[in-house]
C-alpha cells in the first residue's frame, strides 16, 4: 500500500506508531530465528536467494546475545571439567 497518497514521508516518521512494512518483515524473519526456525527454512518463506541477504534483515536480539553467551559458557564447562 502506498501511504504517500495520504500523507508525507516526515508525517509518517513522526507518528507514534510509525511502521512500514519492511520493519513488519525485519520483526517476523527475527521472530522466526528466535524460535529456533533453521536460517535455511527462513531463507525460503522469506524468498532470499541466499543466506547473506536474510542475514541483512535479520536483527540480533538481546535474548540472542545472552543465548549465545551462555551456550558458550556451558560448552567451556563441558569441555573443560
């Protein structure tokens, strides 16, 4: 849908709940990724040719980050006890 039919781009930016649907996009593929969906799957519902431009629209939670953090930690205690 086109909204510049109804009001401009800095309109836009300005309201409250300013939303586009990229952003929509971004937030469901990051959903998906959170819930475990493999990279490869996403990929296809997506329709990325290739796993490098998923990557682009992909974003990296908090909840990620502290994931990772501590699957590396719980690897280093496995590893080394």
């Amino acid at each position: 849908m086109n909204l510049s039919k109804f009001t401009t781009r800095s309109q836009l930016r300005r309201a409250p709940l300013y939303q586009t649907t990229h952003s929509f996009r971004r937030t469901a593929l990051t959903r998906m990724s959170d819930a475990g969906i493999p990279l490869r799957h996403i990929q296809e519902i997506s329709g990325h040719r290739t796993l490098a431009a998923l990557e682009r629209y992909l974003g990296v939670t908090e909840k990620q980050k502290q994931n990772a953090i501590l699957a590396v930690l719980l690897l280093k205690l496995l590893i080394f006890q």
